[in-house]
C-alpha cells in the first residue's frame, strides 16, 4: 500500500484501489480498448502489424501497446522487428474481478440523481 499525502490526513489505498485505478488508466483511451479487442479474437500471440487494422502511425500504436503492457494487460515484445504480443490471462482474471467487485458497489442503483 502506497501512502500519500494531499492533505494532513493521510490517505491509504488497498492494494485492490491501486491495481483498479492503473487497469482504468490503461483502458481510458479507444485505441487501447480496439487493441485489446482484436488481441481477445487471437487464438495465440499477435504477431502481425497493428497499423493494418488501425489506422494509426506504428508510434502512436506502440505507445499505446506500451500502456498496456505497463498495466500488465498484454505481454510479449513491442520492439521491432521481433513484434509480438498477446492478452496476459492472469492479470485479465483479475481486472475482470476487480471491475466486477467495483461494479457492484450497493446502493449505486437506487440513487437518483440527476
């Protein structure tokens, strides 16, 4: 647990809040989620040119794949010419069920607000 101080009360995060809030910064952007999305629809690693299926310069897809594999989503190598690259299952497990806890927070339902 990281401990940090933006007031004189310091705050403390669960291993749990850390993990959730680095896979959501790692899913805040659509290039990522596309990437994630034709990576899901490989029976094995990647291996081809992402700029194929995503219009996109190879730096931009790399720096997004970068993102990813430093959120543990994906594994393999990123630097050319050996390219490859695929879901990390363990830690996708886990984003699944953290996601999951935080999506049944209670109450968030029967709030009103609008």
């Amino acid at each position: 647990m990281e401990r940090m101080k933006r007031s004189l009360t310091p705050v403390d995060y669960s291993r749990g809040e850390e993990t959730l809030a680095v896979l959501a910064k790692a899913l805040s952007h659509p290039v990522r989620i596309r990437i994630l999305q034709l990576l899901q629809q490989e029976a094995c690693c990647f291996t081809g040119e992402l700029t194929t299926l995503i219009p996109m310069a190879q730096s931009t897809i790399s720096q997004h794949l970068k993102a990813l594999l430093e959120a543990g989503l994906i594994q393999g190598e990123i630097n050319p010419p050996k390219v490859r690259y695929c879901i990390n299952r363990e830690k996708w497990a886990e984003a699944k069920e953290l996601f999951a806890v935080f999506f049944k927070i209670e109450g968030a339902e029967s709030c009103d607000c609008r």
